[in-house]
C-alpha cells in the first residue's frame, strides 16, 4: 500500500495564520486560555461568542496590541507573537475596531491615506507632512489605491466631508476603507455591524463578501449578528470565558448544543436536564 497520499496531503499549504494554544492574563483574570485554531489563505472566518468571552482580546493577540503569555501567533508560517503592531501592519495584518478610531476631525480622503503614509512610513506626522507637501512622484500611485477603495465601498459623495459628521454606519465604512486601503492579506473585523439598521447591515455583509471573493482578502470577523455570521462565513469559531468550545462549518455549530446553550441562550430542556421526563414519557 503507498503512502504518497497521505503524505502529499499533509505538504498541503500551510495555514496563513495559525494560533497555537495562546493563553492572555489580566492580573488574576484569564481573558484567553488555551485558544488554538488556523486560518487558510482566502477564508472568511467568524468569530462568535458572548460578550466578554476573549473575541476582542484574541484579535488584538493577532494585530499585536496584546502579547499572550503563552502560545504563539504564526503567520505566514513566521513566528510574529513579539512582534509590534505595527511590524505586524506592515507585513499584511489589517485590522478595523470595535469602538470607531477615526480622526473624526479630518476628512475621509485624508482619513484613508494617512492610513498608507502610515504603514509606508510607519510614522503619523512623516504621512501628514508628506500629504501636505504632496508633488512626490509616488502620491499618484497612492491616489489610485485609494480611488479604487473608494469606489468599490460607494463612498465616493462623502470623499471631502469631515469623518465627524457621517452618520455611523458611514463611519465603519470609511474605517474599512482605511484598513482595505493599507492592501493587506489578512484583515481584523471586530464587529463591523454593530449599531447598522438593517440596510447598512445587508450592504456592509455584502462589502466583506466581495473583499473576500474578488479582493482575494483573508478575513477574521467577530460579528453578534448571527444571520450574517451564518449567511457569509466559511467557518465559524465559538469563544465562551476565554476557551474555545466549537469551530466548523456554520451549519454545524449551529446545530451544535452547546453552542445553543452558551452563546445563543437557548432554551433546551433536554440539554438542561438531561433526566427530564418527556411528555410521552408520562402519557405512556
Ligand atoms: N486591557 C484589559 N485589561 C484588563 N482586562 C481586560 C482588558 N481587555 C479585556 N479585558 C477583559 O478580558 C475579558 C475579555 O474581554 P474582550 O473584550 O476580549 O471580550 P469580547 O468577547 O470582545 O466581548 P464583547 O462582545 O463585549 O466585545 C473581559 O473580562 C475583559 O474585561
Ligand atoms: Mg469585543
């Protein structure tokens, strides 16, 4: 019998990103523990899970603002856990934020392009000087990168209007148009919907779809809405107090009982107690 298949299986490409077992401590509070999981090149995979669960914590363990202390971060087969955020920016890691972080006084074109001076020059004020003094040769290329982020998220009407004054679904967007516009492999979406009516809901859900199948963008998304997470997701990974209890197809966890009873607060009687009586039980 040969043995090439199982082999050849196992060369398959390595993960983009890979977790493993990570553990974050806060003082005497286990925020993560023991939090393992891989995502391949051109996965849309959701994160899912109650609030204070560790999703937020885990991110920023990915984009570097947190440093576990134990486990590691590998990405692109590179061990990037000490790595600082903004090396791990420059390398392809994206990220949007749970709570807004746009300069709200500024306008939404230079929102988006002091996002690229600052992956390229890894400085705040070298982007907005360069911005200002404007004429480099390479400005024109920036510009390109930037119309094209613009026009594929519809915010073409809003381009000269100051961030601040957008109304808050306009706002996510031009946040994700500020982490698409810095190109990156793998992009951090903390709750992209929340706060969106349901129209803002359909068009952000169908913006992360298309980074995904026509940018070829990786993309990690933490998202409560569970029609979307369900509707758009390749896979779905659940966090329950800092552990992981379910990762798989959505339609698996979904069906999955402890998901229902962690996350979705369903009532299930028979997971409850798993002696109870049925009722044709007593009949019978
Ligand atoms: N910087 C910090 N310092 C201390 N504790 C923190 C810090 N960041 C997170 N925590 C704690 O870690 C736990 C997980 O928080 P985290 O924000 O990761 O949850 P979450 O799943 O994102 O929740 P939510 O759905 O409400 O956003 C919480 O108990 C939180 O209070
Ligand atoms: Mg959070």
């Amino acid at each position: 019998m040969s043995t090439a298949n199982a082999s050849g299986a196992s060369a398959a490409a390595a993960p983009l990103l890979n977790v493993a077992d990570i553990s974050l401590r806060f003082g005497g509070l286990k925020a993560l523990s023991e939090v393992g999981f891989s995502v391949g090149k051109g996965e849309l995979f959701s994160i899912i899970g109650p609030n204070g669960a560790g999703k937020t914590s885990l991110l920023n363990c990915i984009s570097g603002r947190y440093s576990p202390q134990e486990g590691a971060v590998m990405f692109e087969g590179r061990d990037i856990t000490r790595l600082k955020p903004n090396k791990r920016a420059a390398i392809g890691i994206g990220r949007t934020f749970q709570n807004l972080a746009l300069f709200s006084h500024m306008s939404v074109l230079d929102n988006i392009m002091v996002g690229r001076h600052h992956l390229l020059k890894n400085n705040l004020l070298t982007g907005a000087l360069y911005w200002i003094g404007g004429a480099q040769k390479e400005e024109l290329e920036h510009r390109r990168k930037v119309e094209d982020v613009i026009d594929f998220l519809d915010i073409q009407h809003v381009r000269k209007s100051t961030a601040g004054t957008l109304s808050y679904g306009l706002r996510k967007r031009v946040e994700l148009a500020r982490a698409v516009a810095l190109e990156p492999k793998l992009i951090l979406l903390d709750e992209p919907m929340a706060g969106m009516n349901l129209e803002e809901k359909e068009d952000m859900a169908r913006y992360i779809v298309d980074l995904n199948e026509e940018w070829g963008m990786t993309i990690i998304m933490i998202e409560h809405d569970m029609g979307v997470v369900m509707d758009i997701s390749h896979r779905v990974m659940v966090l329950d107090f800092g552990r992981k209890i379910a990762e798989g197809l959505p339609e698996t966890i979904l069906a999955n009982p402890h998901v229902k009873k962690a996350y979705l607060g369903e009532e299930d009687e028979a997971l409850e107690d798993p002696d109870a009586v049925s009722p044709q039980a007593v009949s019978a």
